[in-house]
C-alpha cells in the first residue's frame, strides 16, 4: 500500500529525473524549441509536486521557504523523506 507521503515523493522524483534528462538533452541540442517546451512542462510539474509535497509534510530541501516558517527550524521535525513514515 502508498501512502500519500509516499505518492507524493515520488511525483517529486519522476518529475526532477525527467527534468534532469531535458536539461541534459538541451545541454547537446540547445535550439530544439520541442525539448525546452517539454523541459518547462516538466519544470512546473516539478515545482507543483514539491510545493504539494511541503505543503502536506514539510520541508524537503534547506532551500525550502518551510524550513524556516514561523521563525523555528523545521527542517529536523518529522522523518527525513528517505526515512518513510515512523
């Protein structure tokens, strides 16, 4: 059984490996207008999944506006995403 944590991370995963992969391609093929539409799609559905997902369960990234939320470090609350539920 997912969980909706679980669900949740992995839509961050399979949007940031699709997104590493257009970059890449971009990387050799920097012109082709159907990879950069494709690379941006996949750029907000990456930002979507981790808004979603911090939303829901906190922090994933130091970066995170989260983490600092309400003037505490939250970042050390709750399991580590690699953790799984406890």
């Amino acid at each position: 059984m997912t969980t909706e944590r679980a669900r949740l991370l992995r839509q961050v995963q399979n949007h940031s490996f699709a997104l590493n992969e257009a970059a890449l391609y971009l990387d050799g093929h920097p012109d082709n207008q159907k990879a950069r539409a494709y690379f941006d799609k996949q750029r907000e559905l990456w930002m979507q999944a981790v808004e979603d997902y911090e939303a829901a369960f906190g922090p994933l990234t130091q970066n995170s506006l989260a983490s600092t939320a309400g003037g505490a470090w939250s970042w050390v609350d709750g399991p580590w995403p690699w953790e799984g539920e406890k």
